[in-house]
C-alpha cells in the first residue's frame, strides 16, 4: 500500500494474493481501492472463480487467476484488462 500510495502514477495494475502475512488480501484490495477505485486488481488465489468473487460481492476485483498459474496466463490476463484502453 505503500508502494502504491508513493508511485500510483506509474502502476497500472495491480496483481494481489488472497493470503499474505500480515495483512490479507481482501483487506489491502479494500485498501488499494479506496486509494483509487478504477485501479484494475487481478486476485491470485488458488480457490476458484466463484469462491473469490463471492468475497467481493459489494466490489469485485477486475479478474481472478487460479494459483498455480503460467506467465503466459498472468499475460492474457492482463492483455484482456487492457484490450479496450
């Protein structure tokens, strides 16, 4: 949240794991979108798409990634939420 507070002009994208020590995934997605609610968040998770979006039923994230996943999906991914920028 740091990072992101310090440098949000030059992330455009966001990739958040579900779990993290410390704090957990769906506290600093609140987080993230409070500092900027158009910001894209993919959520990596290794529950399925269902399970995840089910937490986020007030503010779904812009996509979800099963863990584990490919570089090449994390690519698609991302190239799908930019497509239309």
């Amino acid at each position: 949240l740091d990072q992101f507070a310090e440098h949000r002009e030059s992330i455009g994208c966001v990739v958040l794991d579900l779990t993290m020590p410390g704090m957990d995934g769906k506290e600093a997605f609140k987080k993230l979108r409070a500092l900027n609610p158009e910001l894209p968040i993919i959520i990596a998770s290794g529950l399925s798409v269902g399970q995840v979006i089910g937490q986020f039923e007030d503010m779904p994230p812009t996509s979800v990634i099963q863990k584990p996943y490919q570089i090449a999906d994390l690519s698609t991914t991302i190239q799908e939420i930019f497509k239309d920028s």
